[in-house]
C-alpha cells in the first residue's frame, strides 16, 4: 500500500485543486452552479482519484489513474472553454494549463512505469 500523501503527483494534483478554486472564483456569478461547479468537480477527482488508487495494487491504481486522467482532460477542455468564451484571459488560463499538462504527463509516464511491472 502507498502513502499518497507522499507522492509527489498526489502534491502536484493537489496543489491544481486550489488553483482551479482561485480561478473558478473569478467566473460570472451566473456560473456557479454550472461550469464553476464541474470545474472544481474535475480538479478535485484528480487528487482524490490518485489517493484512492494508492490503497491496492499496481492494477488497481493504474484503473484509477486513468480515471485521473479523464477528469485532467475534462478539466483541460473547461479550461479551454472558459478562455474561447472570454470568461478568463491567457494570462489567467496560462499557469493552470501549464500546471495541468505537466500532472497529464506524469500520470501518464506513472501509468507506463506500473505497466512495466
């Protein structure tokens, strides 16, 4: 069994979650209960998804870090939406999508790696 807290992917995702919740705040007030909401929705499944995988096996987590992966590219396509819409700059979009990218590929590399063995 992992600890998930000491997973330096659990922190990154973690650390995307206050984040998203910084930048969902600056949505219309009409949007909360809509795409802010599925917003923080998608941003939370990604750590909560990594820390639930961590209590089986390698198959189990693996199951459940492509799970974090879809809720990453869900979140990746609200983030998108928000700026084409003109709810958020790029400069504002920017660092989260960075931020998002970078977690994708370490999941991803992490899913390879667990593959392997």
């Amino acid at each position: 069994m992992r600890i998930y807290k000491n997973l330096e992917i659990w922190k990154r995702a973690f650390d995307l979650v206050e984040e998203v919740y910084s930048l969902t705040a600056q949505l219309p007030a009409h949007e909360r209960y809509s795409l802010t909401n599925q917003m923080r929705r998608s941003a939370v499944s990604l750590p909560s998804n990594i820390a639930e995988g961590c209590s089986g096996s390698d198959r189990y987590f693996i199951r459940y870090l492509r799970i974090a992966l879809g809720s990453g590219y869900e979140l990746e396509t609200q983030l998108i939406l928000c700026f084409r819409i003109n709810y958020v700059t790029e400069q504002q979009v920017r660092p989260v999508s960075d931020k998002l990218e970078r977690l994708l590929k370490m999941i991803n590399a992490l899913i390879t790696s667990l593959n392997k063995t």
